[in-house]
C-alpha cells in the first residue's frame, strides 16, 4: 500500500508514519533523508544531486524523481511507502504515477492530518524537554511530576527548541497551506483523499489510520 501523509509541521505525521513502518512494515519516504541518503551512498542520482547542491542551485523535480525511484527499487519498500514532502505540485504529483507505474504500483490513499491552527500553536509552543534524557514535557498538558525535576532521570535543566514559537509556527501553516493547495484537487477528483482529525489523542489518530487503511472508513 502507498499512501501520501499531509499535515503541517507539529500534526504528527513523524509518529504516525513511524507507528505505520513498525506495524505494517510500510517505509517512510522523507525527500530530504532520500536525497541525504543518495549523496552519501554515491548513487548515479545522487552525485548529480551533489553536484547541483555544491552549486547552490536547487534540486530539479528530475533528480528529486530519480532518487524517488531508486529508493523504490529497494526491497524494504515493497510492503509499502509513506510520502513525506513529495509531492508539491501538479507536476511532481504526476511524476509519482509514473514512478509508481513503472513498477506495477499505484496510490492508495491521501491521508490528510487536519488541525486546529490556534490549538497546534499551542501544542508546539508549549513543548519542552529535559536537557539530560529528552523526555518530552508540555507546560499545559504535561508537567514534571515534581516542578524542575525530570521525571525520568532527575534532571534539573530542560530546553526548548527556538522555532517553537507562535510566529514560526503561524509561518510554517502558511507555507504548507500554500504548498498543498496544488495538489489537493488532483487527488480529490481522483477520490483518493481521506481525511483524520490530527487534534485527537495519538492513538486516536493512529486507529484512524488504520481504519482507512484496512478499508473500514
């Protein structure tokens, strides 16, 4: 199976398509892990991508496509694959059928994750971790046990990431409304989208999934 994840950053596409690669044994196509990936393995598509990158140009929809494909041609990916950031645009969208085609596969469902913007500002902005363990906190939905003390590890010195504020937050919605806008329809018309309420408890949102998955929604 073959799905596309959308969301915007902080709606928890991370997890869920962690959760789908350990109970499915699907596997995460993440554009920019892929084009990492295939640059350092020094495949035939990732040396141009080195090239144009060393450059300072961007990567052409040609190459992303190449490596896109390359990675499909792995073993690992024939239980399925989860797109992550590809694609963007009516072209890239059309380049994955082909992909797809090629060998014998084809799209199943477009998963949107859908959030309240003022609730996932402050979901995100709320977030902090312990400096020592990473276990994670949030200041409204889940405190330290004992305030200033790690609960795992009794630490005492906790950080935040500093993107995690309403500004950015309010910036990346913008960026991906305007991002997914192109190529919403395409897949509406074709009546694959599907969407999940991304504010619902993580195992919540994971029984969604699934449900669509196993053709019980």
């Amino acid at each position: 199976m073959n799905i596309i994840l959308l969301g915007p950053p902080g709606a928890g596409k991370g997890t869920q398509a962690s959760r789908l690669e350990a109970e499915r044994g699907m596997v995460q196509l993440s554009t920019g892990d892929m084009l990492r990936a295939a640059v350092k393995a020094g495949t035939p598509t990732g040396l141009k991508a080195k090239a144009v990158m060393e450059a300072g140009e961007l990567v052409s929809d040609e190459i992303v496509s190449g490596i896109i494909g390359e990675r499909l041609d792995m073993a690992d990916t024939e239980k399925g694959a989860i797109f992550d950031g590809y694609p963007r645009t009516a072209a890239q969208a059309e380049a994955l059928d082909g992909l797809l085609a090629e060998r014998g596969r084809k799209l199943d469902f477009v998963i949107e994750l859908q959030v309240d913007e003022d609730a996932l500002v402050e979901r995100i902005t709320g977030r902090f971790t312990c400096a020592q363990c990473g276990e994670g906190y949030h200041d409204r939905f889940k405190l330290p046990k004992v305030e200033g003390t790690c609960d795992v590890c009794g630490n005492h010195e906790f950080k935040r990431r500093p993107d995690d504020n309403a500004e950015t937050v309010r910036t990346r919605m913008a960026e991906y409304r305007a991002k997914t806008a192109p190529i919403l329809p395409i897949y509406e018309a074709r009546g694959l989208v599907r969407r999940v309420d991304g504010m619902a408890d993580m195992d919540q949102v994971g029984a969604q999934i699934a449900a669509i998955l196993d053709g019980e929604a």
